[in-house]
C-alpha cells in the first residue's frame, strides 16, 4: 500500500495489495491478528504501520477482523461486508483472496476508462491551444504583411482575423470560461452527484452508454460472483452488487431482477428477464442455473467483460487518434491557406 492518511479511503490497488498480502498469509494458516502483526513488522511506511497498528490493536481489545477495518474508516463497507460474512462462514481466506482480485480488477476497469477519456482530452487542448495560437500571434504577422503591400485580408481569412482579435480582446472572460469548465469537470468527476447527472449525459451518446453499459455488467458480474463464492444468498448478493454500480440504468435492471426473485423467479431466469445479462452472457447464465455454477459463470463473465471492454476502448483510441489529427492538420491548412493564396496571388501581381 503506498502512503495514505487515514481520513482518506484507499485505493483499488492499495486495497488489492493489501487483500493480496492477508490472503497468503491466511492460506498459510496464520491468523488475522498474527498476519497484522507480520505486516506491521514488514512495512517502512509510517502511516502503514499506524494503520496497521491501529487495526492490530482493534483486535487485541476483542473485535472481529472485519470490525477493525471499519474502525479506520478506509476501507469500503463492500469489503467489510464481504470480510464479516467470510469471517461467520469460516472462509476467510477465499474471501479475501477473491476480494483482492476483485480490486484489481476494479483498478484495471477504471484505469482503461480514465485512459479513453484522458487521450481525446489531452488532444482536444492540444488541437485548440495550437488553432489559438494560429488566430491571435500568426494571422496579425500577415495582417501587418498584408497592409505594407497596401492591401486588406477580406473572406475567410478577415473572419478568421476577427475571431483572433476577439479571443485577445475578452482573453480575461475566457480565462474565467475555462476555469469554470474544469470547476465543472471536477464536480461531475468527483462528486456522487456530478457523477449521475455525466451517466445521464453520457447515456445519449451511442459510444459512451455502450461503455458504461460493458463497465457495469463487468463490475456487477465480479461482484455476484464473489458474494456467491462467499455463501451470500442471491438476494443479498443482488443487494451489494447494486451498491457498487454507479449507472442509474444498470441499476433499474438490477431493481427489477430482485422483483422478479421475490416473485419466485430464478436467479438465472431473472437476470435475463430483466436484461441485466443479455446475448451470450444471457446464454451463459441460464447454463449456469441449469448446472449450478453460477459463480464460476459469474466469473467468466466479469473477465470476458474485461476483456471486450479493453478491447472495444483500444479500438476507439487507435481510430481516435489519426482522426483528430486529421482534423487538426485540415484546420490549420485552412486558416493559412486563407491567408496564402491572397498572398501569392498579390506577390504575383507586383
């Protein structure tokens, strides 16, 4: 785990990590507070240590494992319900060891969705800081060509001009525009709320519903598959999994499919009815209530998921990048064009 205070919640792939470490020592027979007593001892980072320390000492005065993780306060309460059930199950081990592995996979599906939203932003500002320099430093260096050749820009190249001027005359009042849009982009990324009102947003366009549709069939499907393998019934299972999708769609499919169970409905019948799982992964699920291997199944699909959602967001960026380079190259060919040819045709006149 890398440094961290303890007001603030963990990372995935500190909390992977961290899983990871308790799983090996679990699996070799030695106890939570035995294992906690080897990490402390192991680590060289002071605010670890205290961490660790503080949950060691948790479980001296008498508490559970899964209560001293929710003492520090930085532990999700997905992976303390999970830890509390493996703990009255006697599976501690498999728990844990299945929990590292679904932060990590967590990590890797939040990890390749910032990256297919990082790329495009990173070359949209780089494609308006270089049009932005063309229109205010570039096109008044030709103006002033222009007039000592005793002539005028006109057309495209005047209009291009204008907006030019006007981008340096209001530049304070775009200075405050883009603050306002990374105020914005802060609070729809980072807020529980901001974070809705983009799912709505992002929901009508084809490319992004379709990876948040993938992204919460991946998590929800990992999520079921550990609280089957930890001995949660269905329908608690169903009421965790939900707690961890953001998407206010996905989660209306996850509503009706406990709907449906109350109903008597099967888990494997209900999550096709309620197209929570649909096309092979539909297939795959009624295999799976057929032959009772629906955490396997489960699985199976969380990492296929993984593995198309990956592939499908490389695919975007590889057709993403030339794209708007292409662009950019023909922006910039036009605002010198129009200026270019005025120029050539008045210096061959002279």
């Amino acid at each position: 785990m890398e440094k961290q205070t303890q007001q603030k919640s963990l990372a995935y792939p500190e909390i992977a990590s961290f899983c990871g470490e308790m799983s090996m020592i679990l699996k070799s027979g030695i106890s939570a507070l035995e294992g906690l007593e080897l990490l402390m001892e192991d680590t060289q980072n002071e605010l670890e240590k205290e961490l660790i320390n503080s949950m060691y000492q948790s479980m001296l005065e008498g508490h559970t494992f899964a209560d001293a993780l929710e003492q520090t306060h930085v532990f999700p309460a997905y992976l303390i319900h999970m830890t509390e059930i493996g703990e009255e199950t006697g599976r501690l081990d498999d728990v844990i060891d299945s929990l590292a592995a679904h932060y990590t996979r967590e990590e890797t599906l939040s990890k390749n969705i910032r990256n297919s939203l990082t790329y495009p932003l990173i070359m949209i500002i780089m494609m308006l800081v270089v049009i932005v320099i063309l229109i205010t430093k570039v096109m008044p260096v030709f103006q002033q060509v222009f007039q000592q050749l005793g002539t005028e820009m006109t057309g495209l190249s005047r209009g291009i001009l204008m907006v030019g001027n006007g981008l340096s005359r209001y530049a304070l009042a775009f200075v405050v525009l883009i603050v306002a849009i990374v105020i914005a982009g802060i609070y729809l990324t980072r807020t529980e709320r901001g974070r809705k009102q983009l799912g709505k947003l992002g929901h009508a366009f084809r490319f992004s519903r379709e990876i948040t549709e993938k992204s919460s069939v991946c998590r929800f499907a990992g999520a079921m598959a550990l609280a089957l393998k930890s001995g949660l019934t269905p329908e608690r299972g169903l009421e965790f999994s939900r707690n961890l999708i953001e998407d206010a769609y996905f989660r209306e499919k996850i509503k009706n499919c406990v709907e449906e169970m109350e109903q008597g409905t099967d888990l494997s019948v209900a999550l096709v009815k309620s197209k929570v799982f649909t096309g092979v992964y539909a297939r795959m699920t009624s295999i799976a209530g057929k032959s009772g291997r629906m955490d396997e199944v489960m699985d199976q699909i969380a990492d296929r998921c993984e593995d198309e959602l990956n592939d499908r967001i490389t695919s975007f960026i590889s057709v993403l990048e030339p794209t708007l380079v292409i662009i950019l190259s023909v922006i910039v060919g036009i605002i010198l064009l129009s200026v270019m040819l005025p120029l050539l045709g008045i210096m061959a006149g002279l």
